[in-house]
C-alpha cells in the first residue's frame, strides 16, 4: 500500500465518485430496476478502474424481457460516464459485412485498446435451430471475442491492385536492362520513361515530373510512396520514413521490399480486445416463459413475481436451446436478470412521464397541469402490456395527454382570463379539460379519446360471454377441488384475440406426482365438462380444443417420457429420434392414455356435478361481469351452502408429503430395519382430491 501514488489514489477516488453519482442517476430514470443496477454498476467497476490488469474481456450479460431497459441503461451509464468515444454498438441483426467494416474502422482509428463494445439482440445469432440442429455461426467473430479478445477484422485493402500492378512493371523493366542506384534510374532511362510517362524525379530535395532522359528518375515514383505508406502504416509513422527506405535500395532490393510490402498489406489483421468490456444484451423467452403462459390480462405484479423465480441455472438452460455448451462457456457467470416491470413501477412511470410534461408546460407556457386520479388508472389500464415493457405505455401517455397539449394551449390562447391551472380528468371514455384562473372555473371541454384495451375488457353480455363463463368457472372449480388451489382470478372477457377468458390457478408445488395425474387431466377437461353438464351433450362448442390438445399432451408426456405408465420407459413420438426410444407396438400405453383421459373426463364431471349450485352461482356471475377475483372466489365458497366436497386449500407447497415423508422413516430406523420400513403399507403420500 506505500507504493501508491497520490495520483493514482485521486484517480481511484475520483471514479469510486463517479460511479456512486452514475448509480444514483440511473436508480432515478429507470424505474424498477435498483437490483440490476447495482449488478450492472458492481460488475461495471472491474474494467472502469483497472482495465490494463485485463487479460481477456469482461463480459456482462443482460437479459429480460423487451422493453425493460437493457439497451438504454447501458447507453445511459456511458453517457453520465462521458465513455462515448470509447463506446461501439453492434446490432446483430446488421450483415456481417457491416460489422465487420466497423471493427475495421476500430482497428485503423482506435488509440485504446480498453473500449466497450455492446452486442445487441444477441439471441439472433443462435446456432442451434428451433429443431435442435446445429447449424453455422451467423457472426463467428463473437465467439473470437469472447474467447481470447482476438478478433480477425477485414483485410481487403483497396490500392493492393495498384501496387502488385507496380511490381510487375519494375520487375520487367530490371530484365530488359535497367539499373538502380540509391533508389533512381540510372541506365535505361528512356525504357523507364516510355514505361511510366510523366513520372515524379528527386532533384536537390525537391520532386517534380521528368520531362528530359537526363533528369533523376525515382524507380518507385512519389505517387506509389502514398500507396506503400498506406499499406504498410503499421510499420511506418511518417511516409518520409517510405523515401528514405527506398533511397537506400538496388533495383532487386527494391522489388523484395515492395513484396514484404504487398505481404504485410495482405497478412491477417487482429484487433485486440483483451482490455475491453463487452455487453451482451438479449431477450430470452426460453427462460421468460410466462410471456407464453400468461394472458395480457393476468395483472403486471404477476408476472413480476415469477420472473423473480428466474435465476442462473433457468437462463443457461435458456441459453442450451439456442447456443452449444462451449459457447454458453464462453458467456462466463456474470450474468443480470432483469425482472419484469410490477403495477408500483408502472404507476411511477406514469407519475414521472405526467410530471415531466407539467414541469415543460410551467416553464414553456406558465401554466400547471393537474393530472386527476382517473387519468391515472386510464393510462395504466390501456397502457400496460406486462410481456412488452415501458414501450406500449409510453406511448399511450403520448396518445391519450400529450397529443391534447395543442388543444389545450389553443384554448388558453381563446380566453382572455390569465390561466394558472388546467385540470385535466377522465370519464367514459372522454378527456375532460378544466381551465381555472382565481380557484374559478373560466372554460370548460372535452375530447372524446379511443381506447383499444376499455372497449375490449367490457362485458358483451351475449352467448359467447355465457358459454365462456360456464367453461373458465368449470375450470376454476377442478382447481379448487381436486387441485386444493384457489384461482387468483378467472376472466369471462378478454383483451387477447386468441382466447376470450382463462383461469389463473398459482400452485404452491413445482412437481407432478403420479397420483395427480387424473387430477391434471380432470382441471383441463373442466370447462368441457362444464359445458357439457349445463347447456347439454348436444350444445358442447368447439371452445375446449386447446384444452382437450393440452390433457392429451400432458398425458403422453406423462407415460411416454416421464415413466409414469405400467413401463418406466421413453416411448417413440413423432418428433423423437427413433433410435433412441420403444415403439408402442401393442398400442398398450396408448390404451393407458385413453384410460386416464376417461378417468379424468368422468372425475371432472362427478366433481362439477357434486357442486352444480356453485357451478351455476360462479357461471351466473361471470356472464355478466368480465372476472372473478380469488376474494370473491374465497367469499362465494363460504356462502355456499353445499358442502358435498370437503375443501382444503394447499397454502404450503413446500411441505405437502415427501419431506415430512422421509424424516418420519429416518427417525424410525432404530425401531425398525429398513426393509420392512418399504414395506410397511399406508405410506402413499397426499391425495390431490382428499379422498381415501
């Protein structure tokens, strides 16, 4: 610690400062995000500190979801950093050709060798297909990068020709007689002269063209000096350095130095990268897998919560999809999830964004906006697209409050009262503007506004809402009953084209048991036999195919891949790699899929039938209202008075059987040996219905 120089620590203090002030700035214009910041921030600090203690880059990877901030955050660190000369960003949606004439570009002007390079949607450049065939790197220069920090830039340089051109014409004119002396022509002049025109001579220090045969001739005239020096300028500083040389040479010793020249111009060039630090920023569905199990509906702090769930091991699982295992190596550990965006983030979005436009409007127009609650809820409602980020709601604060700022101002400039506020609130599906000077209102008016998302969340209160109705609450109550677990909600109406209602069931364990199977396949068949139990056989619609698609999927995967049939064996699929697994010659496991499709469809309709009163109560409800919420779920059960199903709600997942299980097989050990413990009987686990 003596060694250190006042110097060197007033340059550690002062970034230690810069960073704490980054950090803090950051934490301010991005919602959300604190805990991938100080990530981003702490693993940052490597590089900003002691880049030349590097011997391979720095890697720091982000993921998340779109919309997040990945991209802007790195771009914002830079710019508070004041980085932006050393920084360069790489879509890898660009051509390799592109790419790689700007890593040339580095190459040629770079004076540093510690800059940072971004590389943007790096989930495009998989080599792996979606059907798990390898296939070739689309920019083979990254795993390079990421390697060793070498990096092959292109190397076609553009007056090569004019030079290979140059040594075929010497070399001729030294096989028919002329001679070089200290880099001018000294025989054969007139061949020279023929050969090249009005060539550049040296006399007394000076160049200029040659017009007489009794001028000093350069054998490598003034124009090709330029072309050698720009070949070769990592080997020469100045392009007098390129004169003197030639100056110095024969005629043959001349033609050797423009080979080593033209090989030099032509050898592998390298950029290294070994000091750097390099982003890599992508969008990883494979590990975000709500956004494909979710509706838009299910509310923003849903699916933030399970994407707290996503940690290391789910992202390198993400990456196998879509990379090979040396390549996913090469990524390193130091990888930042962000999560996605909760209803209190959103809300301070909105917050923030309103309060931006009331400070502009203060400072252009003297004027304050005040922004009603139930603007508020508008924007968030139409605006909030949980899988899509900040993007959608930014532009719907646009659409719904700053494309009336004309509007207002129009109106201000109406009035001959001085204005000091305008109140600006929300109601059916109209923008109400109040100005007020003196606490009194002086104008009033409104703009009718469309909304997408309202229009779609109201209640249609027609057959398809009914039918629906019936379907998710068939559906809701499987869940309570013979999966022990309250719906978080259950949606009649929805925003999505692809479904117009589902359930929302969060169950407490993260396993399938053999005994839950049926359980399984009665919760997806619910809503058929739903149907089929209040409108009739006959009236069934074709609403529960992808349910009926699912059961069956799940049952298949059950006994063909999870050894839960009568043979713990893979079965062939038609996607599988035959080789590799059995044939239902005998059509046996078939037959025990069409067996537990049965079970499930009769355990679904004994159970909706047991509780028909509340099938018709929950159905009854939804048909004219767009959800029904777990608290009202909670509050309907209560007030039922069927009590055909006994109900016991699994709040702890952790702690169902198994472990509990176990323990009370280990503390009996010393009463009893181990074999006769696996046989003991009444040791089968919990039962997913209650029933013994």
């Amino acid at each position: 610690m003596k060694n250190i120089t006042t110097t060197l620590k007033n340059e550690v203090l002062g970034k230690k400062e810069n960073l704490e002030r980054a950090k803090a700035q950051l934490k301010k214009e991005f919602i959300g995000i604190d805990t991938p910041i100080d990530e981003l921030i702490n693993s940052f600090s490597y590089w900003y500190f002691f880049p030349e203690l590097q011997k391979k880059p720095v890697i720091i990877n982000l993921w998340g979801l779109t919309g997040v901030g990945k991209t802007s955050l790195v771009n914002r660190l830079i710019e508070i950093l004041q980085l932006n000369k050393r920084f360069y960003r790489f879509n890898l949606n660009d051509s390799e050709w592109d790419i790689r004439s700007t890593l040339s570009d580095i190459y040629d002007n770079s004076c540093d060798s510690n800059f940072i390079i971004l590389l943007d949607e790096f989930q495009h450049v998989r080599t792996i297909t979606e059907d798990g065939r390898e296939r070739n790197s689309k920019h083979q220069f990254i795993w390079d990068l990421l390697d060793d920090g070498k990096i092959a830039v292109l190397n076609y340089p553009m007056r090569t020709g004019e030079l290979s051109d140059l040594i075929v014409k010497l070399s001729k004119l030294l096989q028919i007689g002329v001679c070089v002396k200290n880099g001018l022509v000294t025989r054969n002049k007139e061949l020279f002269l023929k050969e090249f025109g009005e060539i550049t001579t040296y006399y007394n220090g000076r160049r200029r063209p040659a017009k007489k045969i009794n001028d000093e001739m350069l054998f490598v005239p003034g124009y090709y000096q330029e072309v050698i020096y720009e070949l070769a300028r990592d080997r020469f500083s100045l392009q007098t350095e390129v004169r003197d040389i030639l100056l110095s040479l024969n005629g043959f010793e001349t033609i050797n130095f423009l080979r080593k020249v033209m090989k030099q111009a032509l050898a592998a060039k390298y950029l290294d990268c070994s000091k750097a630090l390099v982003f890599i920023i992508g969008n990883l569905d494979e590990a975000y897998k709500m956004t494909e199990n979710f509706d838009t509906d299910i509310s923003a702090d849903e699916f933030h919560e399970e994407s707290l769930k996503i940690s290391l091991p789910e992202i390198k699982d993400a990456l196998k999809v879509r990379f090979r295992s040396e390549q996913i190596a090469r990524l390193g550990n130091n990888h930042i999830i962000y999560p996605a965006l909760d209803s209190k983030s959103y809300y301070k979005i909105i917050d923030n964004e309103l309060g931006n436009l009331k400070k502009e409007m203060m400072i252009k127009f003297g004027v304050k906006l005040c922004f009603d609650a139930s603007l508020r809820e508008v924007i968030y409602e139409e605006g909030v697209y949980p899988t899509q980020g900040t993007r959608p709601l930014l532009s719907t604060i646009h659409n719904i409050v700053s494309s009336q700022i004309p509007r207002i101002i129009y109106n201000l400039l109406d009035v001959s009262d001085n204005i000091e506020r305008v109140k600006i609130s929300y109601n059916e599906g109209n923008l109400h503007f109040d100005l007020i000077s003196n606490l009194t209102s002086v104008r009033t008016f409104s703009e009718k506004i469309a909304l997408t998302l309202e229009k779609l969340r109201t209640s249609k209160l027609d057959d398809m809402q009914a039918i629906t109705a019936v379907h998710e609450s068939g559906h809701a109550l499987l869940s309570i009953f013979v999966m022990n677990t309250l719906p978080e909600v259950v949606y009649s109406v929805t925003t999505s084209s692809d479904t117009n209602g589902f359930v929302y069931s969060k169950f407490k364990w993260e396993y399938v048991s053999k005994k839950e199977i049926v359980n399984r396949i009665a919760m997806l068949l619910g809503g058929f036999a739903a149907e089929k139990l209040i409108f009739g056989d006959e009236n069934v619609t074709t609403g529960a195919v992808s349910d009926i698609h699912k059961a069956t999927h799940f049952a298949c995967h059950m006994l063909k891949n999870c050894g839960m049939g009568e043979v713990p064996a893979s079965f062939h699929q038609e996607d599988a790699m035959t080789k590799y697994y059995l044939f239902d010659s005998d059509f046996s496991v078939n037959d025990q899929i069409r067996r537990l499709m049965n079970e499930g469809l009769e355990k679904a309709e004994e159970v909706l039938s047991r509780n028909k009163r509340l099938l018709v109560r929950m159905s009854d409800y939804l048909s004219d209202n767009r959800c029904l919420r777990k608290e009202q779920i909670q509050e309907m059960l209560s007030n039922t008075t069927e009590k055909s199903d006994s109900l016991k709600i699994i709040e702890d997942g952790e702690h169902i059987f198994y472990r509990e299980h176990l323990k009370a097989m280990a503390s009996n050990l010393n009463e009893k040996g181990v074999n006769q413990l696996l046989k003991d009987k009444g040791t089968g686990g919990f039962s997913m219905n209650r029933e013994k």
